[in-house]
C-alpha cells in the first residue's frame, strides 16, 4: 500500500482550495517583513537632522507614524490569516483521519488502546494547528525579518554586520540543540498521555472489580506512574525553553555593548564600526528587532516540536494498514437472488499471527435457510469465523464467500442488509431507544423500529418509558434479558438475510432464556442462522460444525 505523509495531502488540499487565503497570506508575510524595516531608516533620518539642528518636517514624521501603523496593522492581518489557514488544515486533517479509521483493519483496534486513537484525533490534532497558528509559518516569517535586517546592518555597518555574521550562526546552532532536546521531551509526552488517556477508562470500565479485590492502590499508582512519566517530559521541556531566552537576551545585550565601544574606538576600528548618531539609533533597533525574532523562534519551538511530534504520531495513524478493498459493484440485492450457497469455506487457513494459525486448511458450506451452530472449545476459532464471514479480516490462503462474493470484498454499506449480529452483551450508543435500534440508519426507518421491538416481544415495554421510543437511553433502563432482545430488534432492523448469533445466552438467568429463544425463534423465520453456543444448538437443533477438530469432519462438509 502507498504510504501517506500524513498531513502534507492535506496543507496542498487547503492551499489549493483556498487560493484567496494563501495569497493573502504571502502579501501579509511579505509586507509585515518589509514595513519592519522601514521605521528604524526613517528615524535614522529623524535623529540625524535634529543633531546638525535642521527642523524635522511634517511629512517626515508623518511617514514615521504611518509606517510604524502600516507594520502594525500588516502583523495583525498575518496573525489573522494563519489562523484561519490553521484551521482549516486542522479541519481537513481531522476529516481525512476519520475516513482512515473507517477503513482500518480489524486487526488495529484490537492491538491498540483505545485512549492511544483518542489521543491522535484530540491532542495531536491540535497541535498540528499549533504548528501553524504559532509555530512554522510564523518562524518562517520571522526568519526572513532577520535575513532583512541583517542585509541592512551590512549596509549601514560593515563591522557589525560582520559580528552578527559571526553570531547568528551560533545562535542558530544553539537553536538547534534546543530543539533537538524539547522533540525527544515531546514525543515522550505524548506517549504518557496516551497511556494515561487509556488508562482512565479502563479503570471505570472494571471500577466493580477493582472493588471487589481492593486494587484501587494498585489502579492509583499506575496512573500516578504515567503522570510522573509526562510530568518529567514536560519539565525537561520547560527546562529548555526557559534556558533559551536569557541566553539570546544575554547575547543581545553584549552585541550592542561590543558595537558601542568598538565605533567610539579609533583608527581603522573607528572606520570599520564608525557611523552616524541616527545611523547608530537606527542599528541599535535592528539589533533588537534582530534578536527579539530570535527570541521568538525559540518561544515557537516548542510548539512546533510539539506539533512534530504529533505530526509523527499522525503519520503513523494514516500508514495504519487498511482492510482489502470493497468492490463498489456488489450488491446484496444481486447476491440474494444468486444461488450461490450462503456461506462458504474453501481451505481457508488463518492466524492473527501467520506463524500460528487458527484456523488451518478449513471446509464448510451452509445454504441458505439452514440454521448452524458452530462448536468447541475456547480458542478453537468459533469467533473467529464470524470475523471472516463479516469481512473484518481476510484469510492467508483459501477463500470465504458469501452467496458467492468474497466476504472481505462486501460494501459497508451492503452488509447490514446481508448480516444481523448479536453479541454476548448489548453495545449502547449515544442517543434514543429507537437510535439503538436504527442506529441512525437513513434506511431503517421508524417503522422498522416498531416492527422489530414487536417481533422479539419488546414493543409493550418501550412504550410503557416515558417517551416511549424517544426515551433517552440509560444503562439502567432495561434489565440485561430486555437488552439482549433489543439487541436481537437491532440485528433484524434491516431485514437481513443472516443472522449471526454469538453466546447470547450465556449470561441469562433459566427464565430470561426462555424469553430471548423464543424471540430468536420469530426472529429466524425465513433467515440463516448461525450461531456460536452449545446451549442454543441443544434447544434449537439445526446442523452441528465443530471446530477444532479435523478438517475432514464430515460435519463439515
């Protein structure tokens, strides 16, 4: 697969789309570097004429103010428009990142921390739009102020431009070390913020357990260790940081002391340094306006290291690899009307790892109608063949189909007409009873809702909440019996073909059981069912596939 640079694509999408901004942008910089200039030569003339005792005119003073205002008014306009070009980029990043994810294989949310993901989309995310709201663009601004006003310095005297010469490129050196420093205190940061991020709802998520065994020290001291990990990281930025300024204040201050002593020299000194009382106000300015940029890079560079960093982390989050391509051309509607068996297993060989395989050289067809019911031990791959069947991964060697499409090449957006899943426990989303069912499909409507509710025997329930299907959902709005039904509404929402049933009766109480079979019974008329359980296949019959036995079983074939 083709790597992508991360944000790059998206700073060309914005510059191209947004050609009016990126123009203004280059006049503003422009301007703002060039109307720095300008007021130091206009008070060089200003000083020089009051120390010969000429009057300063009118309209000399007038250009003075009105380019001071011009300068003023010009660095207001580029802090604007980096801001919106930042925005604008951060917009287009987290658009991109978004469509990445939907694409990504099965494989990444189970080797990855959720909190790590969250961490990309909230933090790294903004700082990239540091990166340009107070970081590169402007960095890049103030660099060509200094090359200006070095320029200038070499015209108005040659030894001090040469002393800068010499400067500068310490500095930058210097600069460099800086920076250095602050990214490997960034890139460490991050990653104990991610951890941290991950770690929070871990703990709320097993809150109950920790209770019960009294590990909240144990929960607190991890937590606490990734605080101190970031925390550490954070000072040995500032440390840095911090160190940056003075030492450019420091080294502003001996330049102009240097410049001071060498002019009132005399001989060839004299000349070499020699200029004029305005030409001296004016230089002394450029030597402040030279470091007072300086300065300000290395205020910058901690947001642009910081942004680095989460420009780095982004990258690796957009070269994720992606799941196999959809072919746009199949449709479920064409596939049902087929002929083709409903599912089928041709040697198909996988592992999450390729080095240890789980399943191995594996055969099976169900037609359609059937009701199976895989069985086994724990780890013999029962799970597994669900995953390949739904197309969230594809084999290393043979072939999974469904009614004859190869299940990894299935649209998302055929597959809920083809597959209706219900797992262990309910997955509740933010928003109504009807969204849970729906779950914001354009294509499921009200109807579908209510119809559903009605087949696995919920309806009456709904309609006694308060606002019946509009009620907001809770975790303690129903009992676990009534969320395991309406999670079997959701999976026939759509009317699907198939149903993939996975232990949904492991955690019901003998009464509640009875309840959900008998709903899986109205809701399997006229569907294939296939299940993981050895409970339901002893109460609803159907064909037996085991797994983790020899691919030979004729109960597979």
């Amino acid at each position: 697969m083709k790597k992508s640079n991360g944000v790059g694509p998206v700073v060309r999408n914005v510059i191209r789309d947004s050609k009016l901004l990126t123009l203004g942008l280059t006049v503003t910089i422009a301007g703002a570097v060039v109307s720095a200039l300008i007021p130091p030569l206009i008070l060089e003339s200003v000083i020089d004429s009051l120390s010969v005792g000429a009057a300063v005119t009118f309209r000399l003073a007038f250009f003075y103010f009105a380019a001071v205002a011009a300068a003023g008014l010009l660095e207001a306009a580029k802090e604007s428009l980096i801001t919106v070009f930042g925005q604008k980029v951060t917009r287009g990043l987290r658009h991109r990142m978004c469509e990445k994810l939907s694409r990504l294989s099965a494989d990444y949310f189970t080797r990855t921390e959720p909190g790590i993901t969250a961490s990309r989309f909230v933090n790294d995310v903004d700082t990239v739009e540091d990166l340009f709201t107070s970081g590169i663009i402007s960095m890049f601004a103030d660099a060509c102020e200094v090359i200006g006003i070095l320029v200038v310095i070499f015209v108005k005297s040659l030894g001090l431009g040469v002393l800068m010469a010499v400067v500068t490129p310490l500095l930058f050196l210097f600069t460099r070390y800086i920076q250095k420093q602050m990214l490997s205190a960034q890139l460490a940061n991050r990653i104990a913020v991610g951890k941290g991020n991950n770690h929070i709802p871990e703990t709320i998520r097993n809150i109950r357990m920790i209770h019960v065994f009294h590990r909240e020290g144990y929960m607190e001291r991890k937590y606490d260790g990734y605080i101190q990990e970031g925390y550490r990281a954070v000072e040995k930025s500032n440390f840095y940081n911090a160190v940056y300024s003075p030492v450019v204040l420091i080294v502003e201050a001996s330049v102009i002391a240097a410049m001071m002593i060498l002019s009132a020299a005399g001989g060839g000194m004299r000349r070499f340094f020699g200029m004029t009382v305005g030409t001296a106000v004016a230089v002394i300015a450029y030597v402040g306006r030279v470091f007072s940029p300086l300065e300000d890079i290395g205020m910058e560079i901690q947001d642009i290291q910081s942004a680095v960093a989460g420009v780095r982390r982004i990258g690796e989050f957009l070269n994720e690899p992606e799941r196999g391509r959809a072919s746009p051309a199949i449709r479920s509607r064409q596939l049902l009307t087929g002929g083709a068996p409903c599912v089928e297993f041709r040697d198909v060989t996988f592992g999450y790892e390729p080095a240890h395989p789980v399943l191995k050289n594996r055969n099976f067809t169900i037609m359609a109608g059937e009701n199976v019911t895989f069985t086994g031990r724990t780890g013999a791959g029962k799970s597994t063949i669900f995953k390949l069947i739904l197309g969230l991964y594809s084999p290393q060697s043979g072939s999974v189909s469904v009614y004859g499409a190869r299940a990894d090449q299935i649209p998302d957006g055929e597959k809920r007409k083809l597959f209706g899943c219900v797992e262990q426990s309910f997955r509740m989303v933010p928003g109504t009873v009807a969204d849970q069912i729906t779950l914001f499909d354009p294509e499921v409507s009200r109807m579908d809702a209510e119809k559903a509710a009605c087949t696995v025997g919920l309806h009456d329930d709904i309609q006694k909440l308060e606002h019946g299907y509009d009620t907001p959902c809770t975790l303690s709005l129903f009992s676990q019996g009534q969320w395991q039904l309406l999670s079997i509404a959701r999976a026939i929402a759509a009317n699907p073909a198939i149903l993939l049933l996975d232990e949904i009766t492991a955690n019901l109480d003998s009464d509640t059981e009875q309840r959900v079979l008998a709903a899986l019974r109205r809701a399997s008329e006229n569907r294939t069912v296939i299940s993981i359980s050895h409970r339901l296949y002893k109460q609803t019959g159907g064909r037996e596939i085991r797994i983790g036995s020899s691919a030979s079983n004729p109960a597979d074939s």
